[in-house]
C-alpha cells in the first residue's frame, strides 16, 4: 500500500493517508505529537520518521500557547509499520524557549541533518545529529554562518535574515543548505564535527534575495532555488526561481529565471499581487533521495501561494517554460480566522507512480494531481 505521512502546522501530530487509490485517500492513522508543539515537518528514510518539534504560534483557534510548555527538537519514530508506529527517541535543543527546528532533511543512515535554533545563536543554525543509537541522539556538529554566534562575541550581519531555513540535501560529502539572505551555502561534511565551507552564493541584491529551497537534479548538476513570498499583497521586494549551475560546487552560477505566474483573461485581476494573499514562490518537489519520490527530470514542479502549482519543462536549463497549472478556489471553511480568505499552496511532493500532492496550508487540506501533458519527465 502508498501512505503519506503527513505534519499538521497547528495540531501536535502526523496523519497517515492511505493513498493508494489516489482518487479516494482516506485517513487511517493519527499519531499524536506532544501537546502544544509546533509539528510542522517530517522526512522519512530506512523505516524512520524524523519530525521536527518546536513553539506554537499565537494564534486564536488552534489551542495552543507559546507561553505555555511545549518542547523544542525532534522525535524519532519507527513507521516502517504506518499503522503501527512505534517513537524511537527524542533529542531536544539546548534552548528550550526557543524555535525548535523548522525544517530537517533525513536520506537514512547515521545523521540527522536540522535547522535549529540553539541557545548563543543570532537565527536558525546547521545541527548534525548522529542517531546510530536512536534511543539516545547526539549532536555530532555544527555550523553557522558568522555573526550568529553572538554569545561568543560575533557581531551579526547588516542582513536582516541570516537563519538557516532547511538543510536541503546531501549530495556525497555536500551539504546544500537554504540560508536565507546569506544565499544558498554549500558545506563539506566529509568531518560532521568540523563542517567546512565550499560556497555561498548570493542572489540579486534589492530583489527578495533569500533562499528557502534548493532541490537538486543529480543527473544534470543543477540546482532549483527559489526565495519564499512572505509579504501580502506584494509588498515588498520581488522573489525569484533560479536555476543554479553547480557542477562546480565551489563556483555555482545562474543560468535562468522561472517566468512569473500569469492569470488567464477574464479574471476580475490582471496579475497575482492584487488576487488578495501571498503570492510568489515557496516550494520545489525537493525529496530526490526518496526512492518513493518522482526523480528529476524534465518537468519541476513549483508552489506560488495564491497562483497555485506550477509545472516547468526544464528540458532546456536556458530557457525554463511553464506547461501547466493548478489554482485551487478559496477555502471551504476557515479553520483559523487569522489565515484570511485567501488561496494558499505551499508544498508539493510528486510520487514515483507520477501523482503529484500539493498542500493547502492550514486551510484547505491536500489536493492530489496527475499532470497529463505531452512533455515526459
């Protein structure tokens, strides 16, 4: 049987859906997480479920209570059995009043790779987790940028957001992290206890220049990186979608741009900015060490909040061409006021049998898609 697993952004815990019959997904298991916890991600390698653990938000109709306990980390659980899952161990942060981890990436074996928020630090920072003994985590290193380090006498940057968004991915010994305004940042974790740094690469300056994702194509030494949109409305600097030559790891370079969503005719709106919500880039179909995950190939696939999924032919590195697209409608029901009444895609996984699964943050649940085009991955 397919399962997903899936994290919940305001409810402590996880869902698993049984998707096997994409066309009727249902719900067969709730593993519940510890109470008024943050679970906002999971990744799964050999039969483990590395979920991260963190402060809720302080918003009204969710239950929970920054100011109240709640613990900061990540918990280890066996679903090799879905239905049966069994928790495996716990590691906490050394700040327990702080973030927790956000997003962490796990492709099997020794190490834990977390985005984390630990005590001394000016912003999420690189943790390495050793959970040869699951039972009892470790740290086994660590990275940052400098200028986080402030209890140790750094200085932070004159850029606003220098925090480790996601450790996307591990590619032999290299480490590709999403650093926010301090770029994409390549590592050499050949020694976990002494991270080394390969590159950092920066994006247009008096643009949205951060980076939120960086998902690989293996085959073609390339990169997908996109910033996050996180201002309604449009207010604010303009986001991008890069495609990054890396087959040079110590000198990646751009190569093109993805063009920007553009509404069909007769729509009360001319462009995305004045649909209402954010709009501009979030996510990439970025799991490609998942063997149940479609391989890159010539279609990527893209979030843009209130202009929904976006799907590329990527065929030519140059020159990126947007072939199809899914905009959901407005929420059914608002299950938390705060959100608004607005379209908001976030995440997109594609599985190995081609359905594509696009998250609709805390209001809208999980559409699942097949993409039936003439362009072959």
């Amino acid at each position: 049987r397919w399962y997903a697993i899936t994290a919940h952004y305001n409810v402590p815990g996880w869902s698993v859906v049984d998707v096997t019959d994409p066309r009727d997904p249902k719900v067969v298991k709730f593993i519940p997480g510890p109470a008024n916890t943050n679970t906002v991600q999971v990744d799964i390698a050999d039969g483990i479920m590395v979920a991260a653990l963190g402060r809720p938000e302080n918003r009204a109709g969710t239950g929970m209570d920054p100011k109240k306990p709640y613990e900061a980390g990540v918990i280890l659980i066996d679903v090799k059995d879905p239905l049966n899952p069994k928790e495996l161990g716990r590691w906490h942060t050394d700040n327990p009043n702080g973030r927790g981890t956000h997003r962490n990436a796990y492709q099997g074996g020794r190490y834990v790779h977390l985005a984390a928020d630990m005590k001394g630090y000016d912003g999420d920072i690189y943790v390495i987790l050793d959970i040869s003994d699951p039972s009892k985590p470790v740290e086994a290193g660590r990275w940052w940028v400098p200028g986080q380090h402030v209890a140790g006498g750094e200085t932070p940057q004159k850029d606003p957001n220098i925090n480790l968004h996601n450790p996307n991915f591990v590619d032999g010994n290299l480490m590709y992290l999403s650093y926010g305004d301090a770029g994409m940042v390549v590592l050499d974790i050949a020694d976990v206890k002494k991270p080394k740094l390969v590159s950092q690469t920066k994006f247009q300056p008096r643009h949205r220049f951060d980076v939120h994702t960086v998902s690989p194509d293996f085959k073609r030494k390339l990169v997908y990186v996109n910033s996050e949109a996180v201002i309604s409305e449009c207010k604010g600097p303009l986001d991008h979608a890069t495609i990054v030559d890396v087959s040079n790891p110590a000198k990646p370079f751009a190569v093109s741009r993805f063009p920007v969503p553009v509404p069909p005719a007769g729509l009360p709106y001319k462009n995305f900015c004045d649909k209402g919500g954010r709009f501009g880039p979030h996510n990439m179909n970025q799991l490609q060490y998942n063997p149940n995950v479609q391989k890159q190939g010539n279609l990527a696939y893209l979030t843009w909040f209130n202009a929904g999924l976006r799907v590329y032919d990527v065929s030519d590195k140059r020159q990126p061409r947007e072939i199809a697209n899914f905009v959901a409608g407005l929420p059914e029901k608002l299950y938390i006021e705060s959100y608004g009444n607005y379209v908001r895609m976030e995440d997109v996984f594609v599985d190995s049998r081609g359905y594509i699964y696009v998250t609709g943050g805390a209001q809208q649940g999980i559409y699942i898609l097949r993409y039936t085009g003439p362009v072959k991955n």
